[in-house]
C-alpha cells in the first residue's frame, strides 16, 4: 500500500510538471533516444534535428538525445515512443512497422523502388500507400517529423564474395524477416542477431556475413572483421525521427510547427548525403584492405534470376497483393 501511495504521488508530481511546462511556466524536456552510434550517419543528423530546435526554440523546449542503444535498442525504439517512455526516437522502418502492418514489406521488395524519393512517395501520394503509413502512425500513436535514412543495403562478409554461389553455407545475421527468403535461397544459414550484438557476432563467429547500409560497417566497427562486400544494393533501407502523438499534440502550435519545420530541413541534408556517404565509407573500406564486388554480366543476370524465381514470390507473400500491386504501378509509373 505505501509503494501504490509512492506511485500514485509520483504520477501527480509528473502530470503536474507536464502541465505546468506546457503552459510555458518552465522548459519543455524531451528525450530523444536513437541505438545508433554517435558517428553513424543518422545518429549525426539526429543530433544536428536536436541541436537545431534547441536553438530555435530559446529555452522553451530541449530536446536531449541518447545514441547508441542507451535506453533502447533497434527493435525497441518504436514501442518506447508508443508507450511515452520517450517523447521521440530514431525508428528504423524495415524494423519496427511490419509487425503492425505487413504490407510495409513493399520496400523490402528488391528493384521495386528506385529511390528513397519514389519510396516515400508511395507512402505519402498513393491511396494505398498512404492507408499503409496511416494505419501504421494511428496504431503506434506516433507522428513523422523527419526523414533520416540509414542507407542503401547490401551485402558484407568476413569471407570471400564473388558471385552468388560463394553465399552457400554462410552464417548469415537476420535483422528482418524479409531478408530471410534471400539468405535462404543463397543457401546460406541464417541467426536473428539485434544491431547490439553484431560487433560481438563477428567477433565470435557467430556469424560471417550481414545485409547492412555501407556507412554502419564504419559506425558500429563491424568493419574490423568484414573482409568483402557485395553489390548490388537490395533495397533503400528508410529511417525517421518519430514522436508520440499525444505528446505532440499537446505541445503549443508554434512548437509542432518547429520540429516540423526543422526536421524538413534537416531531413533533407541526411537525404542528400546518404547516397554519397555511402559510396565514401566503401572507399574508406577498400583502403583498408577490403575488397568489394559487384555482380556483372552472367553473375549479376544469375543474381537477378534468383531474386525473381525464389525471393520475390516468398516475400510477395508477406504482403497483400492489392499493396504490392499498387507499389508495382506506382513505381512504374
């Protein structure tokens, strides 16, 4: 009864500081927690969204952020923003929104975007794409305030790429269920592993190979034991600054107009560099004795078959025919 009393007062405390700093009586805090590391891509442009409005907003709102897994990791930012544990996080979209709405899954589907520009297009143009973002926002009680992509996808390993018929028998980490159908027609094997335990994964054994964006082999140090990467890229993997709803909405106008406004901005240049940084951090990994291939010619023609024949009917199953059909028709259109 004492530890219900000490909760029951500390929930008055909390509403009434709530309130209080919402009527501009005081500082309004908020977290903003992301598990990239603090030289990831995302994870400076998350910083740059957090520094921008602090100083924008003079000292009526603050954003603090929290790198590298400190209070969530990667599958756990999203159900963290949710639930109002945090007011805001750095949500990886292949991650977190297939479990509440499996058609998301189109961009997972290989060659069918061409861009991050027409994949998050079809979400916020088309009828069906926008149904699949509504329904993913209502249900997780969240809000987009930036785009903050983590970089096209291809393939790394601590073993020798070259061709398709080198994946067979690789210890492969899985992050995504869509990946699953790949690895498996490679004939490789696959181990769900989280971001966090990568590093560790590599250095064991555990695992040999990974699908990963160029510039989180440099950020996490995975490229310490990754000796070979292989193109082509799979799919352009999108991440977001997201808010809880709730929490959002309570903030004055002007404030929601702020994080919104900057998170355009900032949105943008983490957009713009993406592509470029990935390419660089590929230099960067052959300067340090790594080798990248990229499949041509009757490897890439066998890469492609494969995809079609054994991947893209298995994934297509993961996702309702009237979405993909859509995507397909938006994208070629």
């Amino acid at each position: 009864m004492k530890l219900f009393k000490i909760f029951a007062v500390g929930a008055v405390l909390t509403s009434s500081l709530f309130s209080a700093s919402l009527a501009g009586a005081e500082e309004i805090v908020a977290r903003l927690s992301v598990h990239w590391g603090p030289k990831h891509h995302s994870a400076i442009h998350a910083q740059m969204f957090a520094d921008e409005v602090n100083k924008r907003a003079e000292g009526r709102l603050r954003i603090d952020v929290f790198p590298a897994g400190q209070l969530f990791g990667i599958r756990e930012q999203l159900g963290a923003v949710t639930s109002g544990a945090v007011e805001m996080g750095g949500i990886v979209g292949v991650v977190s929104f297939p479990p509440i709405n499996k058609n998301y899954n189109v961009v997972s589907f290989t060659g069918l975007f061409d861009s991050y520009d027409e994949q998050r297009g079809f979400f916020t143009d088309d009828p069906a794409g926008m149904a699949i973002w509504d329904d993913i926002t209502g249900k997780s009680d969240s809000v987009l305030l930036m785009y903050n992509p983590v970089g096209p996808v291809m393939t790394f390993s601590t073993k020798e790429l070259n061709g398709v018929d080198s994946m067979s028998g690789l210890k492969a980490r899985a992050l995504i269920g869509a990946e699953r159908p790949m690895w498996e027609a490679l004939g490789a094997n696959t181990v769900s592993m989280p971001t966090g335990e990568v590093y560790s994964g590599l250095q064991t054994g555990m695992i040999d190979t990974i699908n990963s964006p160029p510039g989180s082999i440099r950020a996490f140090s995975w490229w310490e034991f990754l000796t070979h990467g292989q193109k082509p890229y799979q799919y352009f993997a999108d991440a977001y600054i997201m808010a809880n709803a709730t929490w959002f909405k309570a903030l004055p106008e002007d404030l929601q107009q702020l994080l919104l406004d900057v998170g355009a901005e900032i949105g943008q240049i983490s957009t713009d560099t993406i592509m470029q940084t990935g390419e660089e951090t590929l230099v960067e990994f052959q300067e340090r004795g790594g080798v990248v291939n990229e499949l041509a010619g009757d490897e890439a023609a066998k890469f492609d078959m494969l995809m079609k024949d054994k991947v893209q009917p298995v994934i297509a199953d993961k996702i309702d025919a009237d979405a993909l059909s859509a995507a397909q028709a938006y994208s070629t259109n």
